[in-house]
C-alpha cells in the first residue's frame, strides 16, 4: 500500500484492515494524526485496502 505521512511518500506492506492497525504498525497513536482516504478525513475504524489513497497528517501539540 502506497501512503502519505506528513507530505513524504512510502510504502507499507498492510494490505487491508482497519485504520487503527495501519497505525500501530507504523508506531502511530490514533490520538496524534488525522488520516485522511481518497481525500477525506475518516477515523480509525475505517477499513481500507491497497487501493485507497491514504494520508496521514501528524497533529502538532503543546503549549
């Protein structure tokens, strides 16, 4: 699966599941990153395959 972390493309070998397990096997907390597929926002128990587009937008925090 192709996928977009914060503007740099890369490739995963996840397939298809959910979101939430795309994350963590990227050592990504759901609270920290927006995830956007074919262009928009979607939360983390979306199920996606390897021909969706996917983005993933890390959040900056802090005070």
């Amino acid at each position: 699966m192709k996928i977009t972390l914060n503007g740099k493309k890369q490739k995963s070998k996840f397939k298809k599941g959910k979101i939430s397990v795309l994350l963590s096997k990227l050592s990504l907390r759901t609270e920290e990153v927006i995830v956007k597929v074919n262009g928009k926002p979607v939360p983390e128990d979306t199920e996606i395959s390897d021909k969706d587009k996917v983005e993933i937008i890390k959040v900056v925090f802090g005070g």
